[in-house]
C-alpha cells in the first residue's frame, strides 16, 4: 500500500508496469454488489449523496466505507432491509456477494466485510382514489 491511500497490487513477475487501485473502486464494486442482492433495500448516504442523486447522478459508492489497513482491506456497508426478510441471511449474501465481486474484479480478498443494518423499509401500498357513486 502506498502513502496516498492507493493500494497497489503485486503480480509478481510483470515487466508491464504497476497497478494501482483507488479505495473508491472498491467502494463502487462492494456497494453495487451489495445492491444487487435480493432483500436489500437501498444503501445510507449522506446529505451531500442525496442531493447529488436527486440531480440525477447516481452515487454507486453509497454507505460503503473502505479501510485499507495493514492486515488487509477492512470493508463496512450500511444498508436498509426490506421488511420480512431474514436479516442475518441477507447480510451473509451480501458478504459472500461482496467478496466475489472483489476477488473476480481486482483479484483482491478482503480481510473483514462488515454489514451496518440501519434500518428496515416498509413497503406502503399504494391508496387508490376513493369514487364516490351517485346513488
């Protein structure tokens, strides 16, 4: 790992170059990959990723933070969960989907990936406009 937060990957042999992969990669990979699963509701943002995504960019990076450390990548995401679903089960698909999303993209293996539950989302139906009839 380097000074400015960058973690440079070794392969071994390669007269190629270095490479070289920002922590707001892996923010992106870990919080797509963590969206995808089934059960996942949305991710925390702040104020300032919310007001950005109301202008119509979309903060893929979202409620995960990357720590890069000397025993490895230390990954925390903050998600909501929809409600009914079995939370310790989603959040085990959301570390093993995490976890491959990482090892087949950059060939990395992180060292923890925690999950944040912050909060559970209820799905309110839709009320549809009462008609009166003419009697």
């Amino acid at each position: 790992m380097s000074e400015l937060n960058i973690l440079e990957m070794e392969q071994g042999n390669n007269s190629h170059g270095k490479i070289e992969i920002a922590p707001e990669v892996i923010e992106v990979i870990a919080g797509i990959a963590a969206s995808e699963v089934e059960g996942v509701s949305g991710m925390r943002g702040n104020f300032a990723t919310g007001v950005v995504e109301r202008l119509g960019k979309k903060n893929h990076g979202k409620g995960v933070k990357v720590e890069l450390t000397e025993s490895g990548i230390i990954i925390d995401v903050y998600c909501l969960m929809k409600f009914g679903v079995s939370i310790p089960a989603v959040a085990g698909k959301i570390q093993e989907n995490i976890r491959q999303a990482l090892i087949n993209m950059t060939a990395l293996d992180p060292e923890e990936v925690n999950i944040h539950i912050v909060g559970v989302h209820f799905d309110t139906p839709k009320q549809e406009p009462v008609i009166e009839e003419e009697v």
